[in-house]
C-alpha cells in the first residue's frame, strides 16, 4: 500500500503528520488477515490529540483518513476477497475510531482548561484580587474593556444556578441571540446568574432581567443591578452593590422581582449611623411595647399601610384585616406615640422608623 493521498501534490496535505503509519497499518492486516494492535490504536489517539491540539477539523481528518484507505485499496487482477475486505474495514474502523477518541479527549482537556481559566479570571474579576495590569489583558480574551465603565445584574432563585444548567443555557442564547457579543460576560458564582454588560446600555441587563426571571421554574427570582462604575474596581463595586440589594430585599421583604441598587440608596444611607438610626426606633416606635401583644402587630401594621400609600382599605386588604380593625390600630399608635400616621407632618418621622426597625430586625430582635 501506498502512503500517497489523492490530492494533487502526491501527499497526504495538512494531514499528512497525523496519518503517519497508517497505510502501512493497512498494508499489514491485508497480508496477514490481523487486527489492529494496541500500540497502533494508541497511536491512532496520539495523533488524534495532537490534531485537535492543533486545531484541525475532526470531519476533513475522518475524510483524510477515508481517502487514504480508498487510495490504498488493491483494484483489478489484486482485489481482495468478501472475508479479506471485511478484515481491513474493521481495521480502518478501529483505527478511526481510536484516531477520534483521541481528538475529542483533547478537546474535553482543553475545553476543562478553559473553564479553569474562566473561573479563575471571573474570581479575580469579581473580588478585586488580582494585579490590574494583568487582569485587563486576561478581560480582553473574554470580551470584557475593564478601561470602560460596566455595570453588574445577579439573578437569584430559591435553587442554584449552574453553569450548565438549562436554565442557564436559555438565558445565555436569549441573551446573545438579540445583543450579539456587545461586550458581554455570562457567567454563574454561588449559585446565582451573573450579567456583566456596558454601563450605558442599560437595555441588556434589563433584557437579562427578564430572560432569568422566563427561564427559572420557581416563582421566587430576583435580580439585582448595581449601578455603572467605571474600570475594573467598578465591576467589584457594582457587584457588590447588586448583592446588597438582594440581601436588604430578603431583610425588607422586598417582593419586586426586578432591584435596583440606585433605587434604594436611601437604605444604607440609614445604616450608616446605626447609633442615630436605634436612637429613632426606640424614640418613635418604642412606646408600642405598651400595647398588649407587643410592639410587632402594630409596627407591621404601620409597615402595611406606608407600603399602601396611607391608603387604608388597601392595607386592611393585604393584612386580611376589615378597615374598621385597621382604623383602630391607626388610632391606637397614635395614643401611644402620638404621632398620627395620617398627619403628612408626622408620617415621614414614623416611616423612616419603620425602615430602620425593618432594617435592624426590631422588635424581634433587642438593639
């Protein structure tokens, strides 16, 4: 047999390097009837890691070896007998299977290799720890400016979200389907949905917004978007402010399935003096641990009716209460504290004491 290939310039091409010993191979189980051995089929993987190391085509490297195997087959007055015929097939089939066994086992390497720099570089990326310099040149192998102001979406359900996970998946081409790579990172950390996208376009993260909240079967998804900062810290900032939104949503009861971090700056603002914020609750709300049953009834009570915008029918409605029971909870903070929660010069003082009491867990919790 000849180690000849069909094209024009009387070699195996590109190919050549990983058919090496092939036809011999065939050569050989044609005159003695043998099957492949294992060193050969061992071969067959080697080469077939290092063509897909090098990038090869795994369908042009299966023709090539098709092709070779066609070219080598005897013809005429030599042409081989049913039982010989069979012999060789099987032996081309092994050596091509092995040769793809090899190739996909590369691919598998790598592509693990490639999640591992991924995930190291989406850590580095997010917790700020790695030198900048660096980290800019590993960005632009994702897609990612870090020179450039970018702006952070997290999506989380009551499971985990999974790198591979079809949820996941559905996202990542709804996402891509509509934006194309427009500078776009997908990726997962603790069980939540990340987005990284440009600050100024605003439109990708509300759209991943909504594709997280399509894609998940359970009904308790939320997504937070931190505000655009500009540069690499800016992404660490605008995550972290996406994951403080979710935090204080599951403190405040927040049910809105979509937060934004610039929505609820006045939150921290409150916690910032804890000492002033504890001095406001116990001044303002204080008094209601004379009521019988406590404080708690009548502090979600006023909670119920803000959320309502003072409207008191809507806020008997959410508690399940008549207005009539409602109106008398009204009337009896208002002897106890004597704040009226209905006077628009007593509100503001009672509402922001009902967020820091929400805030610091009270009084469900001493402070």
């Amino acid at each position: 047999m000849s180690e000849k290939h069909p094209g024009t310039d009387g070699t195996y091409g590109a190919y050549g390097a990983y058919l090496e010993g092939y036809a011999h191979l065939l050569a050989d189980v044609l005159a003695t009837g043998r099957r492949p051995t294992r060193p050969e089929l061992d071969a067959r993987r080697a080469f077939g890691e290092q063509a897909a190391e090098d990038g090869h085509s795994l369908r042009s490297l299966v023709a090539a070896h098709l092709a070779a195997a066609r070219t080598a087959w005897p013809t005429g007055a030599t042409a081989v007998s049913g039982s010989t015929a069979g012999t060789v097939l099987t032996a081309v089939e092994l050596a091509v299977d092995a040769f793809a066994e090899g190739y996909e086992r590369a691919q598998r390497m790598a592509v693990r290799q490639e999640e591992a720099v991924r995930r190291e570089f989406i850590d580095d990326l997010l917790y700020g720890g790695s030198d900048l310099g660096r980290l800019a040149e590993r960005a632009e192998r994702f897609g990612l400016r870090l020179s450039r102001t970018h702006a952070v979406a997290v999506a989380q359900c009551a499971g985990a979200y999974d790198e591979g996970a079809a949820a996941t998946r559905t996202v990542e081409l709804a996402l891509f389907s509509r934006f194309g790579n427009r500078s776009i990172l997908l990726t997962t950390k603790d069980g939540r949905l990340i987005c990284i996208a440009p600050g100024d376009q605003d439109d990708i993260l509300t759209y991943f917004a909504k594709q997280a909240y399509a894609a998940t079967a359970d009904d308790g998804v939320q997504v937070a978007i931190g505000r655009p900062h500009p540069g690499s810290g800016g992404i660490v900032h605008s995550y972290e402010e996406a994951l403080n939104a979710l935090e204080l949503a599951a403190r405040m009861d927040l049910e809105g399935p979509l937060l934004r971090a610039a929505d609820l700056l006045v939150y921290p603002v409150l916690t910032r003096d804890r000492e002033a914020l504890v001095d406001l609750v116990h001044s303002a709300l204080g008094p209601l641990q004379q009521a019988r049953g406590g404080a708690q009834p009548l502090v979600s009570t006023l909670s119920h009716y803000f959320d309502a915008g003072c409207v008191a029918a809507e806020a008997a409605r959410r508690m399940s209460l008549s207005v009539r029971a409602l109106t008398y909870r009204l009337e009896r903070i208002r002897q106890l504290t004597g704040a009226n929660p209905a006077d628009p010069g007593h509100r503001y003082t009672l509402q922001t004491a009902v967020i820091g009491a929400r805030l610091l867990n009270w009084p469900a919790q001493e402070i």
